[in-house]
C-alpha cells in the first residue's frame, strides 16, 4: 500500500512532464522507481521505458490533432538517432561513470543556457496555440539538419544512458528552429519510437517486474500527461522553454555534484 501511495503522486508528476515539457520523464521516473519504490536500477530502467513509452504514446496523439508535431521532420530525427544510440551504449560500459555523469551535466548546462538566451527573443512569446504561432515560422527542413541532429542525439543518448525527450526538445529548438509548441509535440514522437526500440531487448526481463506497483505508476503517467497536455494549451512557448531550462539547470547542478562529492 505504502508503494502504491507513492507511486501514484510520482507517476503523476512524470507525466506531467512528458505532457507538458515533451521531456524529463525518464529523468523523473527512473530515480523514483529507484529511491521511492525500492527497484533494482535494472528493473527501474526497464519500467521506465514501459511508462515512458506509455505516457509518451497518448500524449503523442493529443499533440498530434491539436497541429503539433511534425512527422516528416521526427520520424526522420528519430530513426538517425537509433543505431548510433546503439553504438554509443555499446560504448559507454568502457568509459568511468564519473566521466558520463559530468559530460552529461555539462551537456544539461549548455542545452538550458542556449534555451534560456533563445526564449528571450521575441519571436519566441507568441502563445502555445498553433493558430498563435508566427506566420513566419520555418517549414520543414531538407534531411540532412533532422538526420544530423537526431544522429547526435542518439549518440548522447546512447552514451549517456538518458532519455531521448530530455535532448531533443533543446535540440529541436536550438538546432532545427521549431518553436517550442512543435518542440514538445515532435519530442514525443521521438520518445516513442527511441523508448519502443530500447524495449526489444528487454522484453525477457518484463516478467520480474512488480506489475502491481508498475501498472498504477503509469496509469497515473498517462492522466498526468494529459494535464500536462493543459498546461501546455495554457501557457506561452516562453513561459514554457524558461521552465525547461530552469529544471535542466537544476538537473545539471545535482548531477555535478553527485559526481564530484
């Protein structure tokens, strides 16, 4: 009962921050599986693609009527990404945790100062709304900046061990100029296609999961995606990209710490 009770409220927060920012529910999901919920780092990893996956598919289509995500541009930044994704996994095991968790913080850093400089432009205050956005926003680019970009992405991704949501929305905004609003509704077409591929292999070891405590967690995902989904209709593309990158600061930061203490 007690883990159910936390599970809850944690899952709700999840998907707000999938609905909502595009991103971040891997990052929130994996330490409360871990710390509140009391699973093996394995077994957390293996969940969270569950409920990301989950959560990220529903609000995927709620973006998707209200005019948000831009298929020919995410399908393509998302199939770049997953053999190199694969690659720099592969990768990863041999370098130090220490050296990751550092070059991921700085990486957090980096992708929430451009963030924070790109939402003081005026182009980006107009409001979530598609009807809103400016006229003069960029159409769908050719294939080299999506595949280049989603390349990189699952390169990191891959190496860092961190969910694709959490990059691609500073990705998609800094690298391919989408606006926030498409950012956040591409993003979660890419975090559904990288959280499906990342569970193939992982398929034999759903059976020892607790589904008990698993299926409430991301049942309150999904609703907490679809209020975020709200937020999102609420609020401006810079009110917005302003709390993404105030939370990737703040991720940057506990991470740095953690790694030099």
């Amino acid at each position: 009962m007690s883990a159910l009770l936390l599970g809850l409220p944690a899952g709700a927060v999840v998907g707000l921050a999938l609905g909502g920012l595009g991103g971040g529910g891997s990052m929130l999901a994996v330490p409360a599986l871990i710390y509140l919920l009391g699973f093996t780092p394995a077994q957390a990893g293996t969940a969270s693609l569950l409920t990301v996956a989950g959560t990220s598919l529903p609000g995927l289509l709620a973006h998707a009527r209200a005019g948000r995500v831009r298929w020919r541009t995410g399908l393509l930044f998302a199939a770049a990404g997953l053999p190199v994704a694969a690659a720099a996994g592969a990768l990863s095991s041999h370098l130090p945790a220490t050296l990751l968790t550092v070059a991921f913080a700085a990486l957090a850093g980096t992708a929430a100062w451009r963030m924070l400089a790109s939402a003081r432009k005026p182009k980006d205050a107009a409001r979530h709304r598609p009807e809103e956005m400016p006229d003069d926003r960029p159409a769908e680019s050719g294939p080299a900046r999506p595949a280049t970009a989603g390349a990189g992405l699952g390169a990191v991704t891959g190496l860092l061990g961190v969910g694709g949501g959490f990059l691609a929305v500073p990705a998609l905004v800094s690298v391919l100029a989408f606006t926030m609003a498409e950012a956040v509704g591409t993003s979660l077409l890419v975090i559904s296609a990288n959280s499906l591929a990342a569970l193939v292999p992982r398929v034999g070891a759903a059976g020892s999961l607790d589904w008990a405590v698993i299926a409430p967690f991301t049942a309150a995902a999904v609703l907490g995606a679809w209020d975020g989904k709200r937020l999102a209709d609420r609020f401006s593309g810079r009110a917005l990209q302003t709390a993404f990158a105030v939370a990737l600061l703040a991720v940057a930061a506990l991470m740095l710490v953690d790694a030099l203490r």
